[in-house]
C-alpha cells in the first residue's frame, strides 16, 4: 500500500482536473512540478501549497498514531 498510494493519489487529481475541475489548477500535479503563469509568486507558492499540503498530512497522520499507540 505504501507504495500504491502515491500512484492512487496522483491518479485520482488528474481525473479531477481533467474532467470535472478545468478551472482549478492547483489540483493538477502538473502544475506542482512546472508552475504556469497562473501561479502567485513566480511558481514559489506552488512549492508553499505542497509544503502545508504536506505539513498537514503529517499533522494528521501523527495525531492518528498517537491514538493508536496509547490504545496498545
């Protein structure tokens, strides 16, 4: 699964800017790698919104660990 995830995730936000989301290209990883003109601050708050995308994550993941191990 570690290893899917990633594939599953990308997979799943390029069907969504494809299809549904055309407007929004933040959602577009695409966009993540090589920031268009759309971008605030010549592309660098695309390194920002990936960087809290990841922080959250980690927030998220850790505050779900730390129930789990108190339960063990």
């Amino acid at each position: 699964m570690a290893y899917g995830g990633p594939f599953v995730v990308y997979y799943v936000l390029i069907i969504l800017y494809e299809r549904y989301l055309s407007d929004c290209f933040p959602l577009s990883p695409r966009e993540w790698l090589t920031p268009g003109e759309g971008w605030p601050l010549q592309g660098w708050s695309a390194l920002g919104m990936v960087c809290g995308v990841t922080a959250g994550m980690a927030l998220l993941f850790s505050q779900q660990a730390g129930k789990r191990l108190r339960h063990l």
